[in-house]
C-alpha cells in the first residue's frame, strides 16, 4: 500500500512464513487455503507496477483455483489488469473472457467490481472486435437475472 517493493517483499515474506506454520489445530484453519499466499503476493506486485511478475503468479493461481470460482474471479480479473497494463490486449480479453464466465455462475461482488474496472482499463481498445465482444458478455452479465 506504501508502493515500496522492499517494504512489500518483506511483508510478503513475513506473511509466507506465518502462512507456512498454519495448520488444522488454529481456530483460522478454514480461512486459508494453499493459494493465500500466490493470491496476495500477485496483487501486490500488481499495485507495486510489476506487471509481469503479477502475470506469472495470477496465471500459476487462476489454474489451482478451478474449484473455488469466486476466488478464482478475482485472480483472473486481476490477471486482466496485469495484461492490459502490458499492453497484451488478446491475452487480457482471454482471461477477463474467463472472469465472466466464472461471474455469470457464482456473482461474486469482489469479482465483478475488479472485472468491471478492468474492462474500463481496455477502453483505449474498444473498437477492436475482440474488446468488443467481450464488452457485450459483461452487458449480458450485468442484465442476467
């Protein structure tokens, strides 16, 4: 949150080692899953600006998380941001594809806020036909019952 990467990386490592020594006798047991710790550390080189690293653990993350859909929104919908912001416009329409497709069966909040801010980071690319179409899922997205 400070933006400084070697503030972040010791904090990053810090919370891997607490993550590391939980285990199914904590009260917070249930809470955290094997992905914690990829989720958090990829939003944070997403914040600190290190797009690609971001990329590497939001893509390694969004492949665990098959079966926890709205966690797997949000990875994905950050994974798009990651892209977008190096410029990868097919790529980024290929994985916010995909957070829509997790949005439309679970409808996470937490999902649709960082879908539906990163389609506004394609706006440069709108009249291309893939940003387009993507565009009209998440009109289908937002008019579905």
């Amino acid at each position: 949150m400070l933006l400084s990467s070697s503030d972040c990386e010791r904090a990053l490592s810090l919370a891997e080692r607490q993550l590391d020594h939980a285990d199914g006798s904590d009260a917070a047991a249930d809470l955290v899953s094997p992905t914690q710790f990829g989720r958090l550390a990829g939003s944070c080189y997403l914040s600190l600006g290190e797009h690609r690293r971001a990329e590497t653990l939001l893509t390694s993350m969004a492949e665990k998380l098959r079966d926890r859909r709205k966690s797997r929104a949000i990875v994905l919908g950050n994974l798009t941001l990651a892209r977008i912001r190096q410029r990868e416009v097919e790529a980024a329409v290929d994985s916010l594809t995909e957070a829509i497709a997790e949005l439309e069966a679970t409808r996470g909040g937490g999902g649709m806020n960082i879908v539906f801010g990163a389609a506004r980071e394609l706006h440069p690319w709108r009249q291309e036909p893939v940003v387009a179409a993507v565009h009209d899922r998440l009109f289908g997205l937002m008019t579905a019952a």
